[in-house]
C-alpha cells in the first residue's frame, strides 16, 4: 500500500482546548483519527460523537484531533466554533481552521472526512461521511495492531476546559407555550423544564443527565433533546441525541418513546408495532396537524410524517440527498431540515445548511422553496425573496394572527419576518444583538425566543417592541 507522511498542523490553526499548538511528533506511537469537521453540520455531529465513542473503547491507544472548517462566515470566529462544539463533551483536541489551510494540505473535498494516521506519521486510509462506524472501529484495531512498540518522549497533551458557565439553562433550543406555560428545552442538561410565563420552574422532565429511559418524569432520561410541540396535555419532543421522538404526558408526568431507537438510521416506512425497533437520524423538530405528526430529521435531510392513530410512519419529503431542489416526496432534497411550523396541510421547513425556507404540501409532499438558493450561497439582506439571504437559520414560528413566518436567523443573531403568499423579508429590529436563536414560539403578540449561546430565554412583545429576559429557575 502506498504511504504518505500526514503534513504537519500548519501555525494558522487555532487551537480551542489546547494550552499550546499540537504537534504531529506528539501523536507518533498511536494510531491517529484525524477529523475534518464543521460545526453546524449534522453528518459532522454523528461523526465526531461515532469518534467520542471509538476514543473512550480504545482508550490511549487511539488519539482523535478534530479540525473545524468553516462553511458559513459567522464560523469564522473561533469563540462561536467553540461555543457550537462544547455542546457536545468531547475530551481530544479541536483546531478551528478559518482559512482551510489544513483542508488544502490534506486535499480534503467534504465534510466530514476522517483521516487514519498510524503509529509513524503515515497516511492510510480515509472515510468520508458518516456511518460506516464498525468498519472504521476495524480499521482502527488493525493499525494498532501492527504498531512496534518504542520508547518515545514526545510532550503530553494538555487539554484546557471548554466548559461553559453554571447557569440555569445551557444551551436552550426548543420552545412551546400555551396561555398557561411555557416549555423550554435546556439542551445541555438533556431535560424539559416546564414554567409559568415568568420563569418559574414548575416540573423538570428528566434526571438532567443524559439516557434514554422511559418512565416517570424524575427517573426518565434525555439525550441533547432541540424541538418540541405541544398539542393538548402531551408534549413531543425532538430527542435528538436518542436519534428519536418522546412523548410527555403532561397530566401524570410519564415519558414515553414514539419511534427511535438510540442510534441513527433510515426506518422502514408502514406501521410500527415496537417503537424502539424504528432508526430516526437526528430529528430536530416536530410539527403537528391532528393526527399528523411531521418529524425533520437533519442526520438524513428528509421530513417523514408519523400518523398518531394508526401508529404509521412514511416519508413525506427529501431524497436524503443535500441539496435544496423541489419536487414531489423523494424527488425533493433538503439540506438539514432543523424547524417546522405547520397550518392546515401547509408545512413550513427551515433548512439549516441551505439558509432556507421550503414549504410542503402535506397531501402531496410537493416541496417549494419560498427563500434561499442552495448550500453555498448565503448572507444578510433584506426584501424581495429573489435577493433576500439568511445564513443558517435554525427555527421558524408561524404567527396565529398574520401570515408570517418569524425567523431565528442564527448565522446573522437576529430576528426576521417573511411575509406569506410573496411578500418580503425583513429584520424585526431589536434592542439588543441574539446570540445564536435557535427556537421560537409566539402566541399572543409573544415572540419567546430560546436565545441559545446566551443560556437564556426572551420574551418580545411584538406591539412594542419590548425584549426582556425571562428568568428561568433564577
């Protein structure tokens, strides 16, 4: 087999766990996982959590680098790449490549590409995507296998904490109110908090650390859990960690699973007897319609809908393909689907990669694009939808007293307005910056925003204009 040497980190790397810069002489003796990644990208999540998982079953006789890459302009500062990553807790080093200089050394063409260095610094294999983890974990055990022990003084690697602050809430996403509550997500202590629209908790879905358990409300478990729904007195929830949908039942408090089985995967389409028999693939919002459930599964860039009676699942939309094209049912591609909103049998989908907003006939799965162009081409401009950009944007919220969709603009932190049926978009003007939105809901002239890398949740008074912070369990 022909080797290479792997190319050495270059200085324009930053480093976001690292005291000082790595040096490929520190990883000799090992067998390395390089990872080129993006932040924001679903596929890289899986992967570098597939990688989490290979590092703590080889222990030290595996090192894993990760290297981000930037897709998006707002993920060219290293304090927002950081912030994005420390959701996830991933105990190896992280390098944020703002120029792509490393990419380019490596010949690198899509995220994410895992590179295998052995144990004297050369190249040998390279996986591209995810999936494909037992393969990988068998590549892994072969190239240590064949490493000749030696004596080596190389530098330890140091890690520094990429710990966010204590605080109520981390890392907010999904919110749902009604006239009496208001539901909110805390991701990152992987738990549902139910409150009083002044922030007071009420009830905490979840033992706040992360699992998957069904059961009564303190002894039940979530993984990472974004988008949520309330209908009547049960509450859905995107779980996304879990590759799965729960179910809250807000009289007595029990959780249980839909569909979804604790790993990712494509599920078979027709009736489901055993709800843990069904693979989702990262599913990052939920809108209802009566019976119909419609899920948005980043991980495979397809909106499936969920018939609650009858217990059946099919594909409404998306070839699994990224891209952002229309069409009927699998004729149709997305580019990670992470918000829904939905009236009638019109849905509403957010596309994160592709910084836009598609509409879905539900009946039909006919997909139209309604803003946005495809993966690369994003920005921040107002007005006539042909000329009108956002940038990774991560959830939508239909208003019940206008048509309009209110946007949480993450890429850009702001706040934005589409007017249905061909009108315009427009920035809501604010009296202060967002810090990556990553959740809506609005009732009442309430715009509630889950104001994600700020820990915090916001209330706007659309009459107003008023924002104020909400303090929840402060």
């Amino acid at each position: 087999m022909d080797v290479s040497i792997a190319p050495e980190f270059p200085q324009s790397l930053e480093w976001l766990n690292l005291a000082e810069p790595l040096r490929m002489a520190q990883l000799r003796g090992k067998v390395c996982a390089l990872a080129f990644v993006n932040a924001g990208s679903a596929w890289s999540q899986q992967r570098l959590n597939d990688l989490a998982h290979l590092r703590a079953r080889h222990g030290e006789r595996l090192n894993v680098v990760a290297v981000h890459v930037p897709r998006f302009d707002h993920e060219r500062d290293a304090r927002r790449v950081a912030k994005r990553l420390s959701r996830q807790k991933l105990d190896f080093p992280i390098a944020h490549d703002p120029d792509w200089a490393l990419w380019q050394h490596y010949g690198i063409e899509s995220w994410p590409t895992v590179v295998l260095i052995d144990g004297e610094g050369n190249i040998r294999e390279r996986w591209v995507g995810d999936g494909q983890v037992r393969e990988l974990d068998a590549a892994v055990t072969s190239l240590n296998d064949a490493i000749v022990p030696r004596s080596r003084n190389a530098a330890p690697i140091e890690l520094r904490s990429m710990r966010e602050p204590m605080l109520p809430l981390r890392f907010p996403v999904g919110i749902a109110v009604d006239a009496n509550y208001l539901y909110v997500a805390d991701s990152g202590h992987h738990r549902i908090l139910e409150c009083d629209h002044g922030g007071r908790v009420l009830r905490q879905f979840g033992s706040g650390g992360p699992g998957f358990i069904d059961g009564p409300m303190e002894l039940s478990a979530f993984n990472r859990p974004q988008g949520i729904c309330l209908q009547r007195d049960m509450l859905y929830v995107a779980d996304t960690g879990n590759h799965s949908v729960r179910r809250i039942q807000l009289r007595s408090g029990d959780i249980d699973t839909i569909c979804g089985a604790g790993r990712p995967g494509e599920p078979v389409e027709g009736v489901i007897t055993d709800p843990r028999a069904v693979a989702l693939d990262q599913p990052r919002a939920i809108a209802l319609s009566a019976e119909a459930m419609h899920i948005a599964t980043a991980g495979d860039n397809r909106i499936w809908t969920y018939n609650l009676g009858k217990r059946e699942l099919r594909l409404l939309a998306g070839s699994g393909a990224l891209g952002v094209s229309d069409g009927s049912g699998s004729r149709a591609n997305f580019a990670e689907p992470v918000g829904l909103a939905t009236v009638q049998q019109v849905l509403y989908a957010c596309d994160a990669a592709g910084s836009a907003i598609r509409s879905v006939n539900a009946r039909s799965g006919q997909v139209t694009t309604l803003l946005g162009q495809d993966t690369w081409n994003f920005g921040n401009a107002d007005g006539a939808r042909v000329e009108a950009r956002l940038q990774q944007p991560q959830a939508i919220a239909l208003d019940p007293d206008a048509p309009v969709l209110w946007i949480a603009d993450s890429g850009n932190d702001v706040l934005r307005t589409l007017r249905l049926g061909g009108g315009e978009l427009a920035t809501f003007e604010l009296p202060q910056r967002l810090h990556s939105p990553s959740g809506l809901a609005i009732a009442d002239r309430v715009v509630w925003i889950a104001d994600t890398d700020a820990h915090a949740v916001l209330r706007l008074d659309t009459r107003n204009g008023a924002l104020r912070h909400v303090p929840i369990g402060e």
